[in-house]
C-alpha cells in the first residue's frame, strides 16, 4: 500500500463500530494525529487501543499549527488528520493545513469513511440525486430567509444545532409555509431519528418531544406548479377516484409538496 506524508481520516458520528479496518490501520501507523478535541479523539484511540500521540488542531488554531506540521513532515514523520466526528473538511477544519501541504508538494490522501450528508441521504426519497449543502445556517432570520428564497427551486441540505431547530424551521416557515422536510438527528446513535413530514407537522414533532443531538435538514425544493399538465393528470386520478377538490389539494400537497392553494384552484377548474 502506497504510504502518503498525510491522511485525512473520518472517524464515527455516533456508533464507535462505523470506523474502517483501515482508518485505525492508518491512525496506528502514523507518528503524530492532528485532532480539534484531545479529549474526544483520545476516548476513540483508547477504544481501539491505538497509542498514537495527538496534536490540537481546531479552527481558532489552524493557521498557527501550519509551521509545525510542515516542520513534522519535513523531518520524514507521517501524521493524519481527524475532526471531533465525520469528516475533516466537512464542516470541520482541516482546509488551511491542507491547502498549504498541496501547495508545497506534499502527498495528501483522504480515506471513506462516516459521513451524516451520506448516512441521512441514503435513507431519504428524492426525485434525482441533485442537492446543494449549505453548511451551518446563518444565525440571522433576514439572511436565513435570503437562503431558503434563493434556493427554493433546489433540495437544499444543513446542520443545525439542538438549541436553534425549532427557531430555524420556524423562520424556514415563514418563507415557505407549506415546505416539505426530512430531519435526522442522532444518526447512528440508539436513539436515531429520522422524519419526512410537512414544516407544521415537523415543528410540532419538536415542540412536544425536546430538540436533542446534532440535527440534519433536508428541505425539498419547491415543485414547479406551472407544470400543469403533470398535476392536471394526478387531479384527474383523484378526482375520478371520488375525491373532493379539498381532499385533492391536501393529498397531493402531502406527496409531493406542491401548494395547496394552486392545487385547489385546478381541482376546480380555476
């Protein structure tokens, strides 16, 4: 196996049984573990009793800790690179450091590995594979609102914190009030959860059940309804099956997220 003067190495987002045979190859093989918390990468190595040494590294401190990695690789020794939980890069540090080792000639490689975009997507329906990932979410209602406007034509992906969901889903609301969700939290954890739902009923989910773990939203993009040729045959369906205008709104709102208002307004010839 081709050796590299640098790993990036994705470690478990809940369940310690999620870490390749390989990544724990790779963090016992090299001299030195660039980690943004000692304290939980430690728990980790001890779990699998690998001994390696760590070096903190963390998104106050990245570009501080560059001379001396640089100087750690320069002297012949191997090092790699984890975040708290999943990937490096991924919403977590690592860009600077890498950056700067491309730029100076040094092999960096990444492994597979835990991800929560992959993990919660690859059990969430969708009509194509297209999707944008937009990080962490502003702190700011008007900015919030901004991002859920401009990419409403688009399923737009984010990670959101316990004390924020409901505040956010609440200000998503208010742009898009008949939005469809899918929300995991604690992925891979004993009490992972994952819901597909309207905002009303999502929001509802988390008023009486209290927002715990770290949060994955998926917000559906808003379906085309100038394509009325393909409702007006799903209205046709429905409505030769007996159901009201009413009814017919509120069932194709619901499978696939179209506005009920316009749907009505079809159904009755409007």
């Amino acid at each position: 196996m081709k050796e590299y003067d640098f790993y990036i190495v994705p470690t478990p987002i809940g369940n310690l049984g999620d870490i390749t045979l390989r990544a724990i190859e790779v963090l016992k093989s090299v001299d030195l573990i660039a980690c943004e918390d000692s304290r939980v990468t430690q728990k980790l190595l001890n779990h699998f009793d690998i001994r390696t040494k760590c070096l903190s590294y963390h998104k106050y401190n990245e570009k501080e800790r560059v001379e001396q990695i640089i100087k750690t690789l320069e002297s012949g020794q191997k090092m790699a690179l984890v975040s708290d939980a999943g990937t490096p890069l991924i919403c977590d540090p690592g860009s600077v450091i890498v950056k700067e080792l491309r730029n100076r000639g040094f092999s960096v490689t990444s492994l597979p590995g835990a991800n929560a975009i992959a993990t919660f997507l690859s059990q969430i329906s969708r009509e194509d594979e297209c999707f944008s990932f937009v990080g962490f979410f502003p702190k700011t209602e008007q900015k919030i609102q901004k991002l859920v406007t401009d990419y409403e034509d688009k399923d737009f992906i984010f990670y959101e914190s316990p004390n924020r969901i409901l505040q956010t889903l609440n200000i998503i609301k208010s742009v898009r009030a008949d939005a469809k969700i899918a929300i995991g939290r604690e992925l891979t954890k004993m009490f992972e959860e994952v819901l597909v739902d309207n905002i009303d009923n999502i929001i509802e989910h988390f008023v009486n059940n209290q927002p715990k773990g770290e949060f994955v939203v998926l917000v559906f993009r808003k379906n085309n309804i100038s394509d009325e040729n393909e409702i007006q045959k799903r209205v046709k369906i429905l409505k030769d099956k007996g159901f009201s205008p009413k009814d017919i709104s509120v069932i194709l709102a619901e499978l696939y997220g179209y506005n009920k208002n316009s749907v009505y307004k079809i159904s009755i010839g409007k």
